[in-house]
C-alpha cells in the first residue's frame, strides 16, 4: 500500500498483529461483486472470499467467510452459530453493525468482534483472497492467519452440490 492511502482498520490489524498480507488494489467506484474483482484482478475464484453478516433469532449478529462461488447454507451457518436460525442482515444496517460498506466489508476490524466461521473449504488452500476494508482494496493472506486476526473458527458452512 502506498504512504498516501488511507490505511483500513483490517489493514492496521495484520500490521499490528504482524500478520503477511498481500494487498491489491483496483478501480472501482461503485459496488461490483467478488467474481468480477477476481476476474479484474486475475484471481482463481478458487481462492476468492466472500464476507456474509447475518443476525441469528436471538438478535445477535454471526460472521461468516465463503468462497465467492458457493452459497452459505443458513442450516449448517445457524447450526455452528448455536442459533435456531440466522438471516442476512439487512443492507441497511451493515454499516451500523460492521463500520464497513457493502462491497468493502472484511471479518477484520468490524466495529465489534462477533462470532466469525470461515468455510473449512480454505484449509484445503495456502492462501486466500478477502476484502481489506474498502472497496477497491482486496488483501490476501494465509487462512489461518485470517482466524488469528479475525478471531474466527473454520466450518462446514456452504452448500455442496
């Protein structure tokens, strides 16, 4: 990242933590989503991740990390949550409940730590692509290094075919 860019809260935490990180940048002035930035960016979707936040029945509010190409399945999410059910939070509310906006939310640095479950799907790769905070910034680094900095667990938590 360059000196005179504005360094995102999920980006101050792997440095603090000393945690290795890639970080690419892209233009993009408005939301588009991961498959296209993998695309842009010349990534295997493979290694690509996505950041879902839900709120489960008892109105608290569940992190969960999927590769771009699959679907979270809200059984097995609300299941490793401990929840009866969880739902996506609504838009609206992202910004209030994570500090990050749609297109730019990462399970680093949210507002609060909430539980976080990444798909066990990223042990199986060396490394792994999610957003650093803002759109137009993608970070990539070791899923167990995103556990460490994000607090997370893995879980089986995506559809299979």
């Amino acid at each position: 990242m360059s000196k005179k860019e504005a360094k995102t809260n999920a980006v101050r935490i792997l440095e603090t933590m000393k945690i290795p990180y890639e970080a690419r940048t892209y233009e993009c002035d408005e939301f588009v989503d991961a498959s296209q930035i993998a695309d842009t960016l010349g990534l295997d979707h493979k290694g690509m991740y996505k950041t879902i936040t839900t709120v489960g029945k008892s109105g608290g509010y569940y992190v969960f990390v999927v590769p771009i190409d699959d679907e979270i399945d809200f059984k097995k999410a609300a299941k490793a949550a401990g929840e009866k059910s969880i739902e996506m939070l609504h838009l609206k509310d992202l910004t209030k409940v994570t500090g990050y906006i749609r297109g730019g939310c990462t399970s680093i640095g949210m507002k609060k730590q909430y539980p976080t479950f990444v798909d066990e799907s990223a042990k199986e790769l060396d490394r792994i692509t999610v957003s650093g905070g803002r759109i137009g910034l993608q970070i990539t680094l070791a899923p167990d290094d995103l556990l460490k900095a994000d607090k997370g667990v893995y879980a089986d938590i995506i559809r299979r075919a």
